[in-house]
C-alpha cells in the first residue's frame, strides 16, 4: 500500500478562473523521501494542503496511509506531521513552551518522543527559554521540524522548508531528513530550488499545477533525449543575442555564466557550427562545449514544451 495517493486532484481559485492543480495522480510509497519541484506557483502548496485535510479539493480522490483525506480526516491529523512553508508557530512562546504546546494537543509529552526528535532537539535546547520569534532562520526551521514530529507521525509533509534559509543550514536540515527517513517516515518534500531535488529518492517536476516528470533525479537526468551544449564569450549579452538568431538552434537560455543551448537537428557537427558561428559575429573569448544535463535543463526544457503544447 502506497503511503500517498492522488487521483485526478483538481483545485481552483477565484471562483474557478485560477487553476491551481490540474488533474494530478501520484503515488509516494511507505518510507519514501519524495520531492515535489517546482517554482512559485506551481501548486505545490495547494497539494500538500489538501494532503494534510487543511483544504478540499474540487475533482478527484486522495488518501494518506490508505484514509480517505475527506471522510478520515481526523484520523489523518493524528498521524500526519506537517511544516508549512510561513514560519507558524507562536513568536511570543518560548522554544520549550511552543514544544510543549503541540506535544499537549497530541497527548503526549516532550519526554515521551525524545528519541525521535533527540538528534534535533539537542541543537536548539540551549535556547529553551528564548522566544520562537527571535531564533534564526535555521533555528526557527529546526524548532517547527521538532513541533511537527513531537507525536511520532507515520507521514512528514514539509512545504518549502529550507526557502529564506542559508546554504548551511539547508545542507544540516537535508542531512537531518535522512535520519527521520532512517527511522521510516515517509516524507514528502517540497522545494523550488533545483539543487534540491537530487536529494530526493523521487521527484515530480510541477509546472503551473500540473506534472511533467515522475522518477528518480538520476533517471530523469539520464532521460534528457539531445545533446546540450554551453557557451560563453566575453559580451555574453550579445552572444545570447547572436545565438537565438541562428535557425539551427532550438533553445538558448543564460544559465550562471554560460549559455545552456540546444539544437533543432542534434549532431555531432553541431558543436563546430556554433563556435564556427560565433566566432563569425567577432565574439571574443568564445567557448563552446558539451555538457551533461542538470535538474534544471530538464525542467526548462519540459516547460518549454508544455508552453509549445499549450500554444
């Protein structure tokens, strides 16, 4: 039995004019860490709260550890843990009086589940008595990890947990994911940061409430069907310029300091032609290489044909 179903979930807003899930089936199974990816926007946010019973869905059926998410949802609240995205817990509470509070609403103690929130309980304890509001950012994001797991949940749905966070501290609470992991929670994860989703045992790529690619990171990386190729010159502006202009290309997008691009015919060939093209239009400093694809090339280019699609 998979720990999280969706079948055909559809939600909108405003009435109807706002879609916000179109129509979207998966499954995560028991013990998964699964990523839904996916910029602003993109709905991640409307599924994760209809998953935790906070909102109704307009079409379709969901289901947590096999309880329906409409008719069970007090069930699904007593074992579910969930971490939105807007730091919610009480600012003027202290670090131990916010614990306290949750454990008290499960009926259950800090004592109680120690072993499961130890590893990080440990690192904020020595702020027990500060006010939740002026914690750091990684402070504040260990502390509602903590309140979500303080009655030993069977399913952890994190929204954007790391957003606003700094690169450390995103880096410890992956590693820490992988510990709750170790102890069987299936968890559910979203992120719009790509870097994430390799983290990730599977992961859906979502694009305006709709999902373009299930699978492991690794495969869907592999599954990129052309070559891909960067570039860059001294005048990178007129290089992005020059290279949209030529017909032979099919995608040209900036991507750190080079140009990731792609071609219409995809041959061997292609990498002479573009340095011979270049180089043509007075570039300097020009370098053309082939590169493996990323995360992120596979989730611009499946945009890009769902855009085309749609068009």
């Amino acid at each position: 039995m998979n720990s999280v179903i969706l079948e055909g979930i559809t939600k909108t807003y405003d009435d109807g004019n706002v879609m916000a899930v179109d129509n979207v089936s998966l499954q995560v199974k028991p013990g998964e860490l699964f990523g839904l990816i996916g910029p602003d926007g993109a709905g991640k946010t409307s599924i994760f709260r209809i998953l935790t019973t906070l909102l109704l869905a307009d079409k379709g059926t969901a289901s947590v550890q096999g309880l329906d998410v409409v008719k069970d949802y007090r069930k699904i609240r007593n074992m579910i843990g969930y971490m939105p995205g807007k730091f919610s817990l009480y600012q003027d509470l202290t670090v131990k009086e916010n614990l306290t509070f949750f454990a008290t609403l499960f009926g259950t103690t800090i004592a109680e589940n120690y072993e499961v929130i130890k590893d990080i309980y440990d690192q904020i304890k020595p702020f027990n008595d500060r006010r939740a509001g002026k914690l750091s950012g990684g402070m504040k994001q260990k502390l509602a990890l903590c309140c979500a797991l303080i009655h030993k949940p069977e399913v952890l749905f994190l929204d954007e947990p790391t957003t606003g966070v700094d690169v450390v501290s995103r880096r410890e609470f992956w590693d820490i994911l992988n510990q709750l992991k170790a102890q069987g929670i299936t968890i559910m994860v979203s992120t719009p940061y790509m870097d994430e989703a390799i983290l990730c045992e599977r992961i859906a790529l979502m694009q305006e409430g709709s999902i373009m690619q299930v699978d492991t990171p690794q495969q869907i990386i592999r599954s990129y069907p052309v070559r891909l190729y960067a570039a860059k010159a001294d005048n990178i502006y007129k290089l992005v310029q020059d290279f949209r202009m030529l017909d032979a290309v099919s995608s040209c997008y900036a991507f750190g300091e080079y140009l990731h691009l792609t071609m219409k015919a995809d041959k061997p060939g292609d990498i002479d032609a573009l340095r011979e093209y270049g180089i043509s239009h007075g570039h300097q400093g020009l370098e053309v290489k082939e590169i493996e694809p990323g995360i992120e090339d596979t989730f611009i280019r499946l945009m890009n044909r769902k855009a085309q699609t749609n068009g």
